[in-house]
C-alpha cells in the first residue's frame, strides 16, 4: 500500500489501535533499532504531567528559538491538523516531510508485522514519525510531550534525558494511572532518568515526595520551584506581568501575552528547565531581554485563546482544569452576560466539570453541545447533569456548527463567549471559524 495524500494518511493512522496487548516500549525500542534510531543522541527535555504540558512545552520551544538552537517538538493532541503535533522552530511540519516520515516508519512497520506479528499503535506511530523528523530536520534539541501518563508512555524509550519536567498533577485518565494524585504521580514521575535534572513546582507535598523519592532513587538532580519564587504582579488587557526568580539573574519582571493566569505557572517551569539545560550543558545564559522576547511571542492554541472579539477558547477537560480556567475568567471584566459553551468526552469526570461551570455563578447562559463523535457524550446524557441548575439558561445543539452559531446569535455586544470542556470541542470549533474566514 503506498498512500500519498493527507486526508487518507490521517484516516490511517487514526484507525490504528489506540491500544496494545504487551509492553509497548519494547515494540516501541525494536521499532527505533529497525529506524537506526535508537542511538538517537539529540539532546532531550521530557515534559509529563496532568495539566500545563503543551503551554510548558509551547514556552520551552520559543526560549530555545530565541537562544538560536533548531528546535523540534513533539506534542498532542492536534486540533485540527495532524501536522501541528510535529513543530520545527514552532511551526507545523511541512506536508512533504510529513508524508516522508509516515511512509518510512510505516514500510518498518510493516516488516515488523510480517516478522513478530507486532505493529505500533496510534501515539506510537505518531511518536516514531516525530523522530524520523527531528533526524531529517537536524535539530539541536527536542522537545518531548508525553501522551498518556509517563513510566509506559512511548516518548519514555529513551535510556536518558538531559531534563525532565513536571507539571500540575490532577485527577485525569483515573483508569488507567490511579485513583490518587500519588498514584498518578508515581505513573508521571516514571520518565525521571539517572542522573538527569528534574523540574516542578512544590504545589502539594504528597506529590512533590513522590518526586523526591524517584529522583533520588535515580541520582537525579531537583530543581523544584516554591510558590514564593514566581508571582502575578498584575493582570492587564491581555497580559500578564509576573516576577520570576532566575537561576542568572535573581528576580525579574516579565510579561506574558495572555489573559491564561494559569501560564505563569507554565511559563515559570519552562524558565527553570531552560535554564537548568543551560547550566547542564556549560552554555551561556541567555539575556533577559531576549527571554521576555520569547514569552511575550509564546502562542499556545486552545488555551484562552481569543478567535473573535470577546470569544474564547480554552482546552481545560478536567476538574483541575476547569478550576483554573474558571479563576482566569472570573479576572477578565465583563460589561455584558458570559456565555458557557461546553461538550466533554465519556471518559472524564464530566458531572463535576459541569456543577464547577454551573455552581461558579459567571455564566448566565449555556450552548450544551453533542459533538457527534465517538466518546462524545449525548444530548440525553449532558441535559441529565445540565438540568440540576436552575441558575443558568441552558440550550442544547447537535454539532458543533450549530453549537458555535448559537452562541454568536445570542451575543451581544458586551457578552464574552467561552469554549471549554474537550480539546476535541475547541478542534471542531476552530476548524468551523477556519472554514467561515479562511484562516
């Protein structure tokens, strides 16, 4: 089979298995061998945890732009395009290296399948694309997210990072990591290797222990942040200024340009871990004009995101998410009525997303939307929840054009309209607006 057009490549790797029966990083490891890329020798910074791993990651590439390196990243989920998961210097593959990457990882595959009966699943496919660009791309330093958890995730092949990252941990994909924050954190804390330098935020002492006690057990160095070495020192029309103790330079000011009062917390870890890089590897520190450059530049998609005047999109799909989401619209003025959009997927802990949503007393009204979209809940199954509140005006639609058109019918000048509830929501909406104005 040789397919050579975007729209049946993605169909492909979509129909993959999501999972796999057996220890994926062994299929994984005898993949990367059949690529020659086992040796890969690009230095790495992993980046695992519940919430904050895209904006981290989204930070750390712009640092390593502005510093002159050639950057390569590998993040998820896309929401529009497969291509957004491979970055080079911030920007989408291009089609053509994409192309060439599917087909050689999927003629190895295909070897592989005929010799061991084993074949990768989704995120490993796409894992192993990632490395075939960064190769073919020769960058300085990659940029690795993780999918799904950390100690079993495909992006933990490796046998050593340089630095490994640590973002919020929450309560997310219970299932499978843990029923505990701990739980999870031991699952996240598994892509701490010998010797590397190790980076999070003290936010909660039986998670950071947890931290701790991996990090030394792997002689690996900590760098955690306390609370009193960064902070919000004042909110403005989009934008953020925030202090923040360098590893250079001791406290300095800095701007983001957001509304997100979330990204000082991710903005803050990628500047340690940046730093800590620099020191790791004997390289001269980078000017704090040129990091305020790159955090001002920092464009993370989905994550208070305004797409049309008053109108926001913001990717937070679980309880911690949607606290943190609900504290940076409560900081945004209102002259008008907000308006909730929302949808969520069957595996998420929806009913307490929707009574935060609704108990918050921000949003008068709210679009409830069927997306339509396998693991996507029902009209049936979100008005069960929906209908508790009796504060908030609730309207329903079945997909998310309908969902989106509603939402601008009913604004009005001085509304605000925020998106939120599924990445897979904010996907589909974006891809609307692109189709109504031609992104």
């Amino acid at each position: 089979m040789y397919l050579n057009n975007y729209a049946d490549i993605e169909n492909y790797i979509n129909a993959l298995p999501k999972f796999a029966v057996g220890n994926g990083l062994l299929r994984t490891k005898e993949m990367l061998k059949r690529l020659g890329k086992w040796d890969c020798d690009i230095p790495r910074i992993h980046v695992a945890g519940t919430n904050g791993k895209g904006s981290t990651c989204a930070y750390l590439q712009r640092l390593f732009c502005e510093y002159g390196y050639r950057v390569g990243g590998f993040v998820s989920p896309h929401l529009v395009s497969m291509h957004e998961r491979f970055l080079i210097n911030c920007q989408p593959v291009e089609n053509e290296l994409f192309l060439c990457a599917f087909h050689t990882v999927y003629l190895s595959a295909e070897q592989m399948r005929k010799e061991t009966g084993q074949f990768p699943t989704f995120f490993e496919f796409l894992f192993l694309m990632a490395i075939i660009i960064f190769g073919e791309s020769y960058v300085d330093v990659m940029i690795l997210e993780t999918g799904l958890g950390g100690r079993m995730d495909a992006t933990n092949v490796f046998d050593k990072t340089d630095v490994c990252v640590l973002t919020s941990i929450g309560l997310d994909h219970c299932h499978i990591l843990g029923d505990t924050r701990e739980k999870i954190a031991v699952e996240k804390s598994g892509i701490i290797k010998n010797e590397s330098d190790v980076i999070f935020i003290d936010y909660e002492d039986s998670v950071s222990d947890v931290f701790y006690e991996k990090a030394k057990s792997c002689s690996a160095v900590v760098n955690s942040i306390s609370k009193n070495q960064y902070s919000v020192e004042k909110i403005k029309h989009k934008s953020i200024d925030f202090s923040y103790k360098s590893s250079y330079y001791n406290y300095i000011s800095l701007t983001l340009s957001t509304y997100a009062l979330y990204q000082v917390d991710n903005a803050s870890l990628a500047l340690r871990a940046f730093e800590v890089f620099l020191l790791r590897n004997h390289l001269t520190p980078m000017s704090k004009e040129r990091m305020q450059k790159a955090l001002w530049e920092t464009f993370w998609e989905g994550r208070m995101e305004e797409v049309g005047k008053d109108v926001f999109f913001d990717g937070a799909h679980n309880e911690d998410g949607i606290r943190a989401f609900l504290k940076t619209v409560s900081s945004i003025p209102c002259d008008g009525k907000r308006i909730l959009c929302f949808s969520a997927v069957d595996d998420k802990d929806y009913e307490q997303m929707i009574t935060l949503l609704c108990e918050s007393g921000l949003f008068s009204k709210a679009v409830v939307i069927d997306m339509e979209i396998h693991r996507g809940l029902s009209i049936e199954q979100l008005q069960c929840y929906f209908s508790r509140f009796s504060l908030i005006d609730v309207y329903y639609e079945r997909g998310a054009e309908d969902g989106i058109n509603r939402c601008l019918r009913m604004k009005k000048d001085n509304d605000q309209v925020y998106i939120v509830g599924s990445l897979y929501l904010v996907g589909l909406i974006k891809a609307v607006f692109r189709r109504k104005y031609n992104d």
